[in-house]
C-alpha cells in the first residue's frame, strides 16, 4: 500500500455499494468537504469512522465520518511525506501515527494528531513506507519503515525512537512492506528483491524472486502461507507456501501495480491497484484477479480496508474511490402524483425508495415547451410536496429527485396536473381615445392569464350600458367603429371565461369629432343682404355659429343659428363692402372645425326689409339643452326691449337683452356654464312695449 509518484491536485471522487470486499460500481462522485491541492495523496485507515489524507507538501486531511468531513492540519515545511500510518493498540487502530518522507524525516504525534514532532531516524534516505501493528507481549505498538538504499527502521515504542535494521544488500529501493504479525513480514523494493523476517525484523533473509526483475510497489498476504506482490509491468506474483517461493500469475494488464491489500487476515477477499485506473479484484486469497473499470484514468497508487470491510482507493490528482454506502448515490423516488388543490396549488405525493437521502429536489415545467426548473426541495423522508403562487387554469409537469452528498438519483416518473380555472382578473386602464367623427380606440391592462375573451360595453349620457363588441383573449386594444360625430361614449370592458365575467374596468369616455359643415356659399340675397348657404354634416349638434370679417380684418362671431339649419341672410351690410364668411357647428360638448370661407363683394342694397307683422317670442332651441341655447323673437316695430332668464321660484338670474331694438327678426344666446346655473327648468320672459311673453326650457348638465 504504499507510493505513487504524480504532483496534482486533490480532488476526491467515490464509487458506492453496499457490499463489502472490493465490488465497486457505478461512476465516482466528488466527496464533499476537502478542497485544495493536495500532491501525491496517500490513505490511511484510522479504524471505522475516521481516515487520513497525507499529502506531499506535509498536510494532512482527517476525517472523523468517513469522509463526510474533513479537516485540514499541518505537519510541517519543507517536508515532502511519502507514507502515513496509525499506531495499532491492543483494542484496534487509534489516533496517534507516524509520517514519514524524504531525507529520512519522520514526524509522530501521540496526541491524537493534535501535533506532530519531528523524531530522529538516524538516516538521510528518502523513507518510501510505513506500517505499524500491536505486541501483546510488549503491549507496545511497533512500526517499521523501509526506504531508498536498503533503509528498514523499526520503533518498538510507538514511534518514538527508531532503530536502523540491516539486510544482506544495501543498494536497494524499498517501496513495500507487510507483516503478518508482530514476527513475521516481508519487504519488497527494486530489481525483483524481496526479503522476510520471522524475528521481528532482527534478521532479514533474501527470497528468491522473478528473474525479470520488476519493482515491486506492495505486497500483502490473504493468510500465513498466502500472499502476493505486485509492480511493474502488470507483475503480480504468488506464493501459496509462505514466502519461500513465488510464481507469477496473469494480471491481464501491462500497467505498473502500486499497491495491495487484503480485507484483513483469513479474507480471500482483496484489491490490487495500478497506473491509469487500474483496479484488479480477487476473492479466492489472490489466486486468481478480476479487472473493474471504475471511469477513470488517473493512477491508483493506494489502497486499505477499514474495519469494516469498506475499500478506500487513492490516486493522483487526488482521487479517491469507496463502496462506503453511506456515499451511495440515493434511489430515485417512484410513483409520483399530482392533484389540483386549487387555482393556484397542487399536490405532490411519492414514494421514497431510498434510506440514505438528505432530501428530494422538486422539479417544475411552466408549459410544453419551457425548461426544466428547480422549484423547491423537501426534507429526507419527506413524501409530500404543496406546490403554491400557480396560476389558474394553467398545465404543469412535474418531476422528483433525491439528492445525499454523492449525488443526485435519476428523475422519477413525470405528471402533469391543471390548475383549477376562477373567474379571471378584471382589466384596468382603460382608455379612451378619439380618432374621428366616427372611431374611438380603445386600449386596456389585461391583468388576467386565463380569460377566454373580453367583453366591450358602451353607453351615451341618456342610455345605459349595452354590449358592443367583443375582443379575443390577451388583446389589449378594440376600435368602436361607425359613432355619430360629436357625442360622448363612454366605455367600460370585462374579461371572461368558461366560469364566468369579471368585474368590470373602470370607465373611460371620449368625444368622437363634430363633423363641420361643408360648402358654404355667399351670394347677394333678394332682400339685399349676404345670402349664406352650407351642408349640415353632423347629427349632432345644437346649432351654427356664423363668423364675419370685412376686408383684411379679423373674423368675429356673427350669430349663432339652430341646429339643422342650412342657410343665414345676414341684412348688416353697406355697398362696397369686401366680406368674408365661415361656419362652426357646436353642441354642448364639443365645436367643429370651421367650414370653407366663402366671399362676397355688396354691390347694392335693398332698403326694403321684411318686417314682422306681430310680436312673437320663440321657442329657445336646443331645448333641453347644456351649456347653450338660442332665443328668437320678433318685433313689428323698433322700440325699447328687455330678455330676462328667471328660475322656477321667479327669481331673476340674468337679463340678455336691456336696450333699443329695430323692428325684425332678433336671436340671443343664453351660455349656462357660471355656477349659478344648475340643472332644472328655467322661465325666459321677452318685454317690448306693451308686449310681453313667457317661455320655459330645461338645463340639464
């Protein structure tokens, strides 16, 4: 068990069964908890539960839970270690041990590994490998290492002292030793030497070896007369008669075998590892060997049995290999179920086929097509699972693993389960926007993933609400088509589903555009004046308002005229006069553009006006009407005129008209938009003369 020869880092991976002996399957894990470079990496078995890892630069990496933690100590500087090895006591391995490397440098610790104290060893050769057991004699525990140049140190005091021990030939390499008890052991090295004692090392006798002169890395023994060494170039050879003689066997492998161990005396059961992965099995005492790929290629360069039976592996680049079961990567979880608890959770439940999880890995699909995610983990034993934050009436699939610190299982079975589906959320934001005299756009927040559609309402300032459209499901937009101009709609949407309606959005109103009038004509009228003629192209308004202008001036306004109407003769002209017309058409909410300007030059003047026959106060138009109406009336002769707007308990509000008026035709408009007009009925009352007459209408805003 005892060298390799590669500088890397260590990095340690295991390989996991239940069964004892050296059966290892399946690929290497990584042993969590040791990180770091750790070059030319060496085990020793510190009896069940605890390990240690020497490395070259003189640190060592213990472990007191078979790997499962591991924790960093520092032997020394500029120490490059070979071997370490644990004191043996009367009841098993303890603690305290021994390192030893080059230049003869041996450290000890007697404190459970708590220090480690440099011990003379009385030579400068590179120490190559160590091992130590327990006489129960003595009841000491004793130790030799053997190194470069026939070196073979013994301590009989737990490593305190050493004693250099001598063999027939000096200028051999040691890189092997085994002893079978306190008595009897072998040591093997270059050029094909092997040499045992059966006095605890006082005398050492040359065995005859392979002629061919392979370096033996290790040798081990599977009973007193049983045993086997191993080396260069696939060498493994046997001796059935303890050590006097050795045969060499098919190893099936030309790559250098580093080391051997057996599970312990009286095991047939045994290992042999070796350059590129090379991993060799046996259960019939070394008698015959079984080649296993454990996946990798980096060198094996040692190997030992705990207490228990369970095989630890090292080699270069820090590589560690065991069929611990306690790093077995756990059985994947069966019979995966789901159940729709609501709109937004389902139910998980499986089966745990594992003893040795730390817990399960939940797994989430959103839709066909989106990937795999992590989504939560439950607890070791833990068979159930609530999956909460859905959303309704949505598809997803599921799978399970179960994870320890060697790995993660296979997937379980995969499932899908639906959402329950709930009224969808109501849209928000709406707005409302004209386009044109006939068109308002529409756009909202869909707040809602499982609507089917949306429901489009509308309704005027007389009316109520009523469905005019429909949108599909994640529209955001509609366009209300075919309005009458000049009118105010206003809108609200809701979104559906197979369970039902939302609430509805909050309310967004426009004004579609008052189409203006079109084709304004001027001509001379047959009673003189400025005869105006235009096409009425709104619905909807309550009336025109008529603006002048003379020659280069500005336009002003010139009356306002009812709704519908198509023509207006304006009598205020004067021969010569350059004059210049447009029309407006307005309601209560909204204006037109202005028509065309149509132009007229007054050549003449017909003085006789048509005159009213009677006194006449007409119906003011529109009624009802907000914020505006016109009043007309007539007068068969000038004289001093009053227009007053009373509310329904008499009292006067305002007074439109106070001032001398020629006979004709007179129009004036009442505009309600200051506070004092509220909504009602009102009484407009015209005074001329000893004439006198009362009308009523309606505001209504």
């Amino acid at each position: 068990m005892k060298e390799y020869e590669k500088n890397n880092y260590l990095l340690f991976l295991l390989v996991f069964t239940f069964c004892l002996g050296v059966q290892i399957y399946g690929q290497p894990n990584p042993l969590k908890g040791l990180v770091g470079p750790c070059d030319n990496s060496k085990i020793s078995n510190g009896g069940w539960g605890g390990h240690n890892i020497i490395c070259e630069d003189g640190r060592v990496f213990e472990t007191p839970d078979s790997g499962a933690t591991w924790i960093e100590k520092k032997v020394a500087d500029n120490f490059i270690a070979k071997m370490m090895a644990m004191q043996k006591t009367g009841s098993g391995l303890s603690q305290n041990g021994s390192i030893v490397g080059n230049n003869g440098k041996i450290f000890s610790s007697n404190d459970n590994d708590r220090n480690w104290l440099q011990t003379s060893s009385g030579t400068t050769n590179n120490l190559n490998n160590l091992v130590y057991g327990w006489s129960p004699t003595t009841h000491q525990s004793w130790g030799f290492a053997v190194g470069d140049n026939s070196t073979v140190l013994i301590t009989k005091d737990g490593g305190k002292t050493w004693t250099k021990q001598s063999t027939p030939y000096q200028y051999d390499h040691f890189y092997g030793v085994y002893f079978l008890n306190s008595e009897v052991g072998w040591i093997v090295g270059s050029m094909g030497i092997i040499y045992k004692t059966i006095n605890s090392g006082t005398t050492w006798t040359y065995v005859e070896g392979d002629h061919s002169n392979p370096t033996y890395k290790g040798v081990a023994f599977s009973s007193s007369d049983s045993g086997n060494v191993v080396g260069s170039n696939g060498f493994i050879g046997r001796t059935t008669n303890g050590g006097s003689t050795w045969t060499q066997q098919n190893s099936g492998t030309t790559e250098t075998l580093n080391d051997i161990e057996f599970v312990g005396a009286g095991s047939d059961t045994g290992a042999v590892v070796g350059n590129k992965g090379t991993l060799l099995n046996t259960t019939d005492g070394g008698n015959s060997w079984t080649k296993q790929d454990l996946g990798t290629t980096y060198n094996l360069n040692d190997v030992t049995y705990d207490t228990r039976g369970y095989i630890w592996i090292a080699g270069d680049n820090g590589i560690l290999f065991t069929n611990n079961p306690r790093f077995l990567t756990p059985t994947a979880p069966s019979g995966l179920n789901a159940t729709p608890k609501s709109s937004s959770q389902i139910d998980l439940s499986w089966l745990d086929n594992s003893n040795n999880e730390s817990g399960f890995i939940i797994e989430r699909k959103d839709g066909p097509n989106e990937p795999w995610q992590d989504t939560d983990t439950a607890g070791a034993n833990v068979v159930i699972h609530h999956d909460t934050g859905l959303s309704p009436n949505k598809q997803y699939q599921y799978r399970v693993s179960a994870y320890n610190t060697s790995g993660e299982s296979s997937y379980s079975n995969t499932v899908d389960a639906s959402t329950l589906n709930v009224v969808p959320s109501k849209p928000t934001n709406l707005t409302a926007t004209p386009k044109s005299s006939s068109q308002i756009d529409l756009s909202w927040l869909d707040n809602s993933n499982n609507e089917t559609g949306f429901k489009i309402e509308r309704k005027t300032e007389q009316q109520e609400f009523s469905e005019v459209g429909g949108a599909d499901s994640n529209a955001t937009a509609y366009t209300d088509r075919n309005l009458d101009d000049g009118l105010n709609y206003i809108y609200r949407v809701a979104s559906l589903n197979t369970i039902g309606k939302s609430p509805y959005s909050n309310e967004s109103s426009a004004t579609t555009q008052l189409n203006a009038p079109t084709n304004l004509t001027a001509k001379k009228s047959t009673s003189g004046g400025a005869q105006l003629d235009w096409k009425d192209n709104s619905k909807s308004e309550n009336g025109f308002t008529i603006e002048k202008k003379s020659g280069t001036g500005n336009f002003s306004k010139l009356t306002n005229v009812a709704a519908n109407a198509t023509s207006y003769i304006d009598s205020q002209v004067s021969v010569g006069q350059q004059l210049s017309f447009r029309v407006q058409a307005f309601n209560s909410i909204i204006i037109s553009g202005f028509s065309n300007t149509a132009d007229i030059v007054i050549t003449s003047v017909n003085n006789e006006i048509e005159i009213p026959t009677e006194y006449s106060l007409k119906q003011n138009y529109p009624n009802p009407f907000n914020p505006e109406t016109i009043i007309s009336y007539e007068l068969p002769e000038a004289g001093y005129v009053t227009l007053k707007v009373f509310d329904i308990l008499g009292n006067e509000i305002v007074t439109l008209v106070n001032n001398f008026k020629s006979a004709g035709k007179h129009y004036s408009t009442l505009i309600t938009t200051d506070s004092k007009f509220t909504s009602g009925c009102y009484i407009y009352k015209l005074t001329a003369g000893s004439f006198s007459s009362v009308r009523k209408m309606l505001l209504i805003k």
